[in-house]
C-alpha cells in the first residue's frame, strides 16, 4: 500500500503509547479482538487511491506524520522562563516533513513577532504558551487537511455527473456524538455533548414539528397545542446564548480570551457563569459548592442525556484556537511543499 521509502521518511516506528496524540484516551486499550486496524487502514487507503492520485496520497501522509510527531516535541522552561524544546528528534522530524527548515518551526513554536514587514521583534513564549502554540499548529494544519479531503470527495462526486444534467449528487454525512459523562468532564465534553443537544433539537423540529404539520395539512385532528415533547430549547441557549438577554457558555468564553487575567481565565469564568446563570436564574445550570481549598471549581449542566459536572480548569486555554500569523506564514511561504503550501 505505501512504498518503503515513505514508510521509512515518515518515521512512524513506534506504538500508539509513543505518540502524545494518540494517547489521550487510552486508545491502545481497546480490545484488538473488537476492532481490525490492519483491515481498516487497507481500506482506507483504497479509498484515498479513489480520491486521489498517490502522490497526493503520500503527501497526506506525511503530513498526518508530521502532526504525530509534532505532538511530541515537549518544552521546559530555562533559567529565564522561557521556553525550551526538551528533544530535538522529534522537531527535526516534523520539520523534515513539513519541508520546513528545522530553526524556522523552532522559531515559531517558541517565539511570536510583534513586528511588521519591515521589522522583526520576537518575544519568547513561556512554556505553557508554547505548548498551546504547537496544540494550536497541529490543530490548523489537520483542520486545513481534513477540509482539502472533502473538497476532493466533492469534487470527484460532481466530475462524474453528466455534463447536461442540472442536478448535482450530493453527499451527506452524519457524524453522530456519543453523550460523554466521565469522572473529569472539560471542554471537550462540553463541545460533543452541545453538539448531542443540537442533533436532538434537530430530531425534534423534523420528526415532532414536521409530522404535527403533515398531519394538520391532511385534516387529521392533531396540533401542536394538543401534543408535547421534551425541548431542550434551554439548555442550548445556556450554551450559545443566541435566543435571550444573557450570554451563552460559549459567548463568555471568547469575550474572556481576548483578555489578560494572569492565568485567573477559568475563576473569572466560573464567577460569570455563576452570576449569569446560577442561582435558580437558568434551571438547566447548577454551581457546585467546592469539595477542597484545592479545588478549581466546577459547574453541573442538567442535559436531555443527564446530568454532566464540568470542571473549569483549562476551559480558557482549550477556547484558544487562533492560529498566529507566524504559524500560517511558515506553513504557507516557508515551507517547500507545495501540498502544505496549498492548504494555507
């Protein structure tokens, strides 16, 4: 399926413990009698020799390679708390995927330009900044990535339509989340258990509301003043808070990333969303009393599924999803792949 030049360039020898994104979850827990990764990959890539040339293929590849073994490069702070990458390896090899020279990545990932065209003034990153700047990189890159593979399943979808015809196939795809309740909920949760509270919205108005019309439409004695369901229209705009006076989960989030509180994010956070929505003021958020002087804090959420308690640590820093210029301008101009130079 690849050939052994690409098996060898990409470097990807090790087990799934070996690579930080890959380990978040345990995935190497998971019973091999239960799922077939030899047979799934084989299929796989059959599918991307459909959608692609191989070429392209390597490059996808190797750019997936490159987002593993980024990762893996880890940052300490130096005598004047700025940040340090601890092991080259796995920088050199990124880079050398990325066909990107090794200092410029370094550059990026542990300083930012504050200067212009004209001027270059860098600022070091502390450590925590630079590992959420490599998070960040990785994230873009495979974003970028992913939205390049479904442009070319579109495209290889309306290539084979007939030139006379006025209709487009189309394919739709749905992604469905399962509910998430752990013993530490953050904002990962958050965001796949929204996602769960929109779908079942959407079964709402189009199985609920849709069949309530239809049979209106064809006489029968059946209206939406005689029939109910359980909506969860509150819970999502405690969420988005796109409906009502008071901000969503999500609007105070971002209005607290464009500001500097010197790491106090996540209190301020929860002290808004306390005064915003708890005490009785939204019935689907709950406060939590703190269990230890140690303790963050954290906040309950009453969904459709269930009750889920989130823990505010991290909800900021996780929000944080802007790529800086330095990061697009490496991948897009410094960069010798015209692949990676594409998706920028």
């Amino acid at each position: 399926i690849l050939d052994t030049d690409l098996q060898n360039s990409i470097a990807l020898n090790g087990s799934v413990e070996d690579y930080k994104y890959l380990c978040n979850k345990n995935v190497s827990n998971i019973d091999d009698g239960f799922l077939d990764y030899a047979s799934d990959w084989k299929l796989t890539s059959f599918a991307l020799d459909a959608l692609m040339t191989y070429e392209e293929k390597a490059e996808v590849i190797r750019v997936l390679a490159a987002i593993l073994h980024l990762g893996n490069v880890n940052f300490v702070a130096d005598a004047d708390g700025h940040a340090e990458i601890i092991d080259k390896m796995p920088l050199r090899l990124a880079a050398s995927l990325l066909k990107m020279d090794e200092d410029r990545l370094k550059l990026v990932l542990t300083c930012k330009n504050l200067g212009n065209i004209h001027e270059t003034i860098l600022s070091p990153y502390n450590q925590p900044h630079a590992t959420t700047t490599r998070n960040a990189m990785a994230k873009g890159i495979y974003g970028r990535l992913f939205d390049w593979i479904v442009s070319k399943v579109n495209y290889n979808i309306i290539s084979q339509c007939p030139p006379e015809s006025s209709s487009v196939v189309q394919l739709g795809m749905l992604d469905i989340f399962g509910f998430e309740d752990f013993c530490n909920n953050s904002f990962e949760q958050l965001c796949i258990n929204f996602c769960n509270e929109k779908m079942h919205e959407l079964f709402n108005k189009f199985i609920f509301d849709s069949e309530v019309l239809d049979c209106e439409r064809e006489g029968l004695n059946l209206s939406l003043a005689n029939f109910s369901y359980c909506s969860n229209a509150d819970i999502i705009d405690l969420i988005e808070g796109k409906e009502r006076g008071s901000p969503g989960i999500l609007t105070i989030m971002d209005d607290l990333v464009l500001v500097r509180r010197n790491g106090e994010e996540d209190q301020q956070l929860l002290a808004m969303l306390e005064r915003t929505h708890g005490h009785g003021k939204t019935s689907s958020f709950k406060e939590k009393k703190r269990r230890t002087k140690q303790d963050k804090g954290e906040f309950e959420i009453i969904h459709f599924a269930g009750s889920v308690t989130y823990q505010i640590e991290g909800f900021i820093e996780k929000n944080k999803d802007t790529i800086h210029e330095d990061i697009t301008q490496a991948c897009g101009r410094y960069s010798s792949s015209q692949f990676l130079n594409g998706l920028f």
